[in-house]
C-alpha cells in the first residue's frame, strides 16, 4: 500500500520510473504518457494534412494553374484525405482522450493491456512514417483520392502500394486500441460502476471499439489484395483479367462507412460529458444516448452502398441502402433532442467547451441533414461527386469530429496538463473557427449544387466566385485554428495551475489531481450513483477508509447496491 | 465485486503483474473475430466471383488435387486434438505430455506447408499462377480461381507460420515454468488461434477443392 502512495505522490508527468528522460515515455506503459505521446504525432499529422488543403484552396483560387501542376494537386488531395482520415480523425479522439481519460472515468489504473496500448502507438507511428515514405519514393505521391477505387489504383505509375500499406498498418494499430478498450471496459469497471453507470463518453467508445473490430479488418484484406494486384495481377479487381471494380467498392465501403461512425461516436460521447458539466444538471435521457450509440453502430454498420448508388447496383438494392441510411437519422436525431433538452432549465455556464459543443451542434445538424439529401436516391444522382459531397462530409467529419477535437482539447487540457488556458481568447478562438469554417464550406454546398465536380484541377469561370469565397475562408479557419492552439501551447507553460475540478464536472477523472497521480487513484474507488449528478457525492474515493468510519464492513455492497 | 478486484490488472513499470485470464481470453475472442473478418473479405469475394464466374471455378476446381487437400485437412484437424489435449495435460501436471503434444502440433504444422509447398510448386511448375503461361490462356473464370486460390491459401499458410511461432513461444515458457498447472492462459489463448487455423482451412477445403 505505502509503494503505491509512494507513486501517487507525484503526477504522471513528473514521475520518474525504470527508464529517464526520453525513454520515460517511449517506453512507457502508462495510458496517459501514450495518450499524450497520440497527441503530439497526432497534432503533427493533423497540421501537415492541413498545410495541404490550405495549399489545394489556394490552387482553386483561380482556374487553370495557380500554384501547382495537375499531378501535385492529384497527389495532394489524396495526401490529404489520407492522412485526415487515418492519421487525424479515426484516432484523434479515441487514442488520445479515449486513452487518456477511459481508464480514469471507469476507476481503473490503467487499461487492460498496457503492452499492447504502447504497441498500437509504435504501429501508428510506423504507419505515419509509410505514408510520408510514400510522398518521395517509388513514382511519388499516390494519386488515387483516399479511396483508392480500382481499376485506377492499380493502373497508377505512382507510389499506391506503400500508401495503401501504410493505410494497413494503421487499420492494425486501430484494431488493438479497440480490443484493449472493449476488454477493459468489460473486465477493469470500479465495484459499482454497473453499465449505466457509465460516462457517457465511454458508452461512445464502446461503441466505436466494436466498430474498430469488426470492420477494419474488412479494410486490410482490402488494401492488401490492391497490393497484390499491383505486385503480382492476381485479377480480383482488374476488369482486364475477369475482376469486378464494384466488388472492391463494396468492401471499401463495408469499412469505409462505419469507419464514419469511428470518427463520430467518441465526438458525440465528449458532447454528452461537457454538456451536463456546463448545464449543470444531468443529462437528459441517458439510457436514450448510451443505446443511440449502439444503434447508429449497428445501422451504421448495413448503409455503405449509399457510397455507389451512381456506380451501379440493382434498383433493389438501392431503395434498402437508401431506407437503411434514412435510419441512421433515429438515433442521431435522439441525440441531438436529447442533447438539447439537457440545456433546456439547466443553469448554464458558458465556456469555450461549451461554445465548441453548441457550434458541434449546428454544424453537425446541417452535415447531417445535407447527408439525407445524398441519401435519397433522385437528389444524390444530381449531387454525385460534386462538391456538395466534399462540403457535406466536410461539416460532418471536420465539423463534427474536428470541431470536438478542439472542444476535448479545451475541457480536458487543465487535467491532461495541470494548467489552465486563457478562457477569453479561447472563446474568440472559437468564433474566428466557426466563422472562417462555415465561409469555407458553405459555398461548396452552392457549387455543387451548381454542378462543380470534386477533385477536379481546373473550372469554369462562373465557379471563381464561390472558389474564391471558400479560399478566403480557409484563411480565416486556419488563423483561428494557430490562434486556439497557440492559446493553449502557452498555457501549457504559462497557464496557471488548474484545480482538481475547475469545471464542476461530476464524472470520476475529475476527483482526482490535475494532472492524474501514475496510477490515478490511491485505492480503486467504490461507485454509487450515476456519472451526471450534482447534487450529492456519487463516488467513494477511499472505501477502505471511509466506509470503516460508517458501519464497518459490509457497506460497500449495500451501498453499491442502493441504486 | 471480488471479481472485479483481481481483475484489477496492472501492469506499469516494476510494479508486480496481476493477473486476468478472463480479460486475457477476451482479447483474444476479440482478435479472433478480427481474423474471421480478414478472411471474411474474401470469402465475400469467392462468393460473389463464384456466382458470376460458377463454370470457371468448377473447371479450374477440377483441376485440384483432392487428395493432397484431404490428407492437410486430417493433418490440420489432428493438430488441434493435440492442442487441445496438451492444454488438458497441462492442468493436470504432466508438463512432459503437454510438451509432447505441442511439439506433435508444431511437425503437423510444418507437414502442412510442406503438403502445400509441393502443391503450389506443381501448380506453378505448370505454369498456373498469376501472370503465368498457361493462366493467360485460361478463361476469366479460372483466372480469378486462382488468384483467389493463392491469395487465400497463402493467407492461410501465413496464419499457420504466425500460430507455429505462437505455439513455439507457449513451448519456451512452459519449459521455463512461466505457464503451468494453475497459469495457462497463453496456452489456452495459442491452442484458440491454432483452431481459428484450423476452421479457416475448413472452410477453404470444400471451397477450392470439392465444389466443382
């Protein structure tokens, strides 16, 4: 017992284990030393894949040549889409937070399999190393879109093999997180935390850990074989020798689809924490959120031919894709109301987090409804591969995810560092965000319901207009963006110290220090009530203590049992 | 909730390493379901090929050697009795035994890449593999076959070598006393992947060798 005190004398940040300096955290098997060694490669990536769209936006400013050949905007949006999509947005949330915070807020000292966390964090960074290995090897950057549709990605002269292998790499690095989340939910829950009892953030990466599993290895196989058709023209996808392009979307998709729901899920979990903690009351229909997550993980699982509805499929098949995604819109929408029914005679305070969510909440309701839209079938057949898509999955994916990202990044920041940031500058921040990010997207919905084509290098004049619109926009987005995370880098060494709870949050990473002592808590802690109440204590910090001073043994069952 | 103590597992760095074989079996269970998607990708593929193409395949399975398939198939079947056996021998103590029989596995194991080396050889020998000779004659049919047929028996034969050294690494800890009578869960976790093996190449049997 005192050789755990010992170590929870000091933060994680300070503790100094069996390996020093740089090794500390190499080799380190704490959740949340690999939590922040994801956020630093994350935040890398994050900023390289943005430094080429501002550069594709800037190409789009003018027609023809602006700054860059055809080829070099080619490779360009397929960088950018890859490495948003697998190196950004699938583990942003997840690997980082989800790391970080899941073991805290479910009583655990860590996950389940530490060595295989570290694992995972090695094969995201050798994955992220093969794809920029990709950009100056072999014919160059891959050219394909990050969807590698065949027969074009067997075909291409450029580098497609180890871009689409280190796309598999990362499938394997996320398919680990998921197996070690879904295990230590099940087997390290605190005596007491019965399934709805659960933050509601964890209820979202539960979810997505199944989705991880069970799709991603689809993926992989997927990858592979474009691998093998390249190397070896075993004929799976190649027209020329029998193979069928449509069966490679279909299995693309299989993945691809509920790899959406990946990147949204642990978003909207984050959502449902920061709203009670600011509404200051309990969230409003829990068991609604936490099953709605399940439910959009499952449908979302059988919707993925409404990525082809214009490349071929019987009639019948298109009508059920169609119905099914009008589904996905259930539980999402349950969400939404729910959500919004939690502020209503809540006493709210508003704070950067806050201000992100309800942002999240606008934003995401317009991706969402312009995502019915392409899923009904006469209105998608006008906006197929326009830039109305791009706009869409823009809103939902950077609008949804991305902007949670930022919010995450604001209510976790003063436990993960122990520092807090500066609140004003955090809220005009935001605002520049949303204001420069709807500039940026919003005309795309307008051009491709015009009629502008996605990824294309050249337009028509009468598109200038809205092209320069969008472009001036991503300025405006970017320099919001460098003014958030400069607000935050300088809190991170000039910020003052953060409380242990300077939100009021009543979930359990906030009953413990900021930043978390190595193993979190001093004694596992016993849970008697649900994660959003207020008004009294629901966690027993030091059972063996405090329940002694009640009634002896015993209590700790009775108690648990209460509810 | 006692449950829920030992499962508290831990494992930072010099700290004593609880304990969770429930948890550990799950990861697996887990991984195991990722397996069968992998190949579940191709089966999907094998199934709609065998639909659109059903007289290339049949006259490409033709071709097959179904006795060569039916003797892997004893062979990989008698592995995973003897994997099962050696766990079972492990928990009552007969280290020796259990030792026996996972070495009996891992020579199965090498006598069914052997079986398959030979196969591919003679097939390639002839001139069918991707690109080769006698394929570029072939109908589209049987050119997706074999593309399928390599692709999905060399994943299989990569998952065999991958659960021989899983299998080789349970045999080094057990001769060091490191999984034993009270402590098999790696053993156990092994002897699961080793039948995952085991049902794939059931599955692949009947597909690329009886249904012609």
């Amino acid at each position: 017992m005192s050789h755990t005190l010992a170590h929870n004398e000091v933060s994680f940040l300070e503790y100094q284990g069996k390996h020093k300096g740089i090794w500390g955290w190499l080799l380190t098997l704490d959740h949340k030393r690999i939590g922040i060694m994801y956020l630093v490669a994350i935040l890398l990536f994050f900023f390289v894949a943005m430094t080429l769209g501002i550069l594709m936006r800037l190409e789009m400013l003018t027609p023809g040549e602006t700054i860059m050949k055809p080829q070099t905007y080619n490779s360009i949006f397929t960088l950018h889409g890859v490495i948003m999509v697998f190196l950004f947005i699938i583990p942003a949330i997840p690997a980082v937070f989800g790391n970080f915070i899941l073991p805290i807020q479910i009583g655990a000292k860590d996950v389940i399999f530490p060595r295989l966390n570290l694992f995972s964090w090695y094969l995201y960074i050798i994955g992220g190393i093969l794809a920029i290995i990709s950009l100056f090897t072999g014919g160059g950057a891959a050219d394909t879109g990050w969807t590698f549709y065949v027969p074009y990605s067997i075909r291409s002269a450029q580098n497609v093999s180890m871009a689409t292998f280190a796309a598999f790499v990362l499938g394997f690095s996320s398919i680990l997180t998921g197996i070690n989340f879904i295990a230590t939910i099940h087997r390290l829950r605190a005596p007491g935390m019965t399934w709805f009892r659960l933050p509601l953030f964890i209820w979202g990466l539960y979810a997505t850990s199944w989705i991880q599993v069970l799709a991603t290895p689809i993926i992989g196989i997927t990858l592979a074989l474009i691998i093998l058709e390249r190397m070896l023209g075993i004929g799976v996808f190649d027209p020329a020798l029998g193979g069928d392009p449509l069966l490679y979307q279909h299995l693309f998709w299989i993945y691809s689809h509920p790899a959406v729901y990946i990147m949204i899920l642990p978003a909207m979990g984050v959502v449902s924490e920061i709203l009670p903690t600011f509404a200051r009351k309990d969230v409003f229909g829990y068991k609604q959120i936490a099953i709605s997550s399940l439910g959009i993980a499952l449908i979302g699982y059988l919707v993925w031919g409404h990525h082809m509805f214009a490349s071929g499929m019987s009639n019948t098949s298109r009508v059920v894709f169609s119905l099914l995604t009008f589904l996905v819109a259930i539980p999402t929408g349950v969400k939404i109301f729910n959500w919004v029914a939690t502020l209503y005679k809540g006493s709210i305070k508003f704070s950067a987090p806050l201000y992100y969510v309800l942002a999240f909440i606008f934003i995401f309701s317009v991706g969402g409804l312009t995502g019915l839209v392409l899923g009904a079938l006469a209105t998608d057949v006008h906006v197929t591969d326009t830039y109305f898509v791009v706009a869409h999955f823009h809103y939902v994916m950077f609008g949804g995810m991305g902007i949670m990202f930022f919010a995450t990044c604001h209510y976790w920041f003063p436990k993960v560092f122990g520092k807090m940031y500066n609140e004003k500058l955090a809220v005009i921040a935001c605002t520049v965000i949303i204001i420069g990010f709807n500039i940026l997207y919003f005309p795309m919905f307008i051009m491709g319901y015009m009629g502008m084509p996605r990824r294309y290098y050249d337009y028509l004049p009468e598109f200038q207009g809205w092209h320069v619109l969008s472009t001036v926009g991503s300025w405006i987005l970017v320099s919001g963006i460098m003014f958030m995370f400069g607000n935050l880098f300088y809190a991170l060494f000039k910020g003052t110290k953060a409380a242990t709870n300077p939100w009021g949050g009543t979930t359990l990473e906030w009953r413990v220090p900021s930043p978390p002592p190595l193993e979190n808590f001093d004694e596992i802690p016993v849970v008697t009530g649900g994660p959003y109440v207020h008004d009294k204590p629901t966690y027993i910090m030091h059972p063996s203590r405090e329940l002694q001073h009640q009634n002896g043994g015993g209590k700790i069952s009775q108690e648990v049992k209460s509810h | 909730m006692s449950d829920h103590e030992i499962a508290a597992v831990q494992e930072h760095s010099g700290h004593v390493v609880h304990r969770d074989d429930e948890g550990s079996k799950m990861g697996m269970w887990l991984f195991l379901f990722t397996e069968l998607l992998l190949f579940g990708g191709l089966f999907l593929l094998y199934g709609g090929y065998r639909f659109e193409y059903s007289e290339g395949f049949k006259a490409a399975a033709a071709d097959m050697n179904v006795f060569i398939g039916m003797i892997n198939t004893v062979i990989l079947l008698t592995s995973s009795l003897a994997v099962a056996l050696s766990i079972a021998a492990l928990q009552e103590n007969k280290k020796t035994l259990s030792m026996g029989l996972l070495w009996f596995t891992q020579v199965c194991g090498l006598a069914f890449l052997v079986n398959k080396y030979f196969e591919w050889s003679h097939e390639i020998h002839n001139g069918i593999y991707p690109g080769g000779p006698a394929l570029e004659n072939m109908s589209n049919g049987e050119v997706i076959y074999f593309g399928l047929y390599y692709t999905m028996t060399g994943l299989h034969g990569l998952h065999v070598i991958v659960g021989m050294i899983f299998i080789g690494f349970v045999m080094v800890f057990i001769q060091r006393d490191k999984i034993t009578s009270t402590n098999y869960q790696k053993l156990e976790n092994a002897g699961l992947y080793w039948h995952l093996v085991d049902i794939i190449w059931i599955f692949l049997f009947p597909l690329f060798y009886l249904l012609h």
